[in-house]
C-alpha cells in the first residue's frame, strides 16, 4: 500500500469519519472500493490506484455517505442505514 500515499492518507486520516464505510487490507491488491447492497453483493467496485484523498472523500459523500466533522458527532437518523442515494452534485 505503500506506494499508494493518497489512499493510504484517506485511510489514516479520514476513513473513521465516515458512517458504514469499513477498510479491509488484502496484501498485494490494487487498491479497490467495493459498494454493498444490503444483501451484502458487490454491485460497484471503484479503482483507488490514482485516486486522490480527496478524490476518495468526494466520491464518498457523492454516493450519499455520512461524513461526520468530529468523532463525537452523531449520524443523522436517515444516515444511519442504506440503501444509500448517489447524489448528482457535492
């Protein structure tokens, strides 16, 4: 993962931030986003690897996850479960 600074800062950094968003390390992977539907299938698999911090964090809110702004803050009722709704703009 080491080669790959941004998702690794989006992990360190932001990733316990977001509601229902969980991390799993699969050594000598490329870096890969996986969305779930409730019967926990892969319906979407999105490629990290030239993915900025940033990028990642967009592309989280933009597929209706909840970011909170500090780790005391408590997710909203309609956040706290999916499905989720893409949304067209930030």
């Amino acid at each position: 993962m080491s080669k790959f600074q941004e998702v690794k800062a989006f992990i360190l950094h932001d990733l316990e931030f977001f509601h229902n968003v969980d991390y799993e390390d699969v050594t000598g992977s490329m870096p890969v986003m996986v969305f779930y539907n409730k019967a926990n299938e892969a319906v979407e698999r999105v490629d990290l690897q030239t993915a900025t911090r940033l990028e990642i964090n967009d592309l989280l809110v933009k597929k209706g996850f909840y970011k909170k702004s500090s780790h005391d803050e408590e997710v909203p009722e309609e956040y706290k479960e999916g499905p989720y709704v893409e949304k067209d703009e930030l």
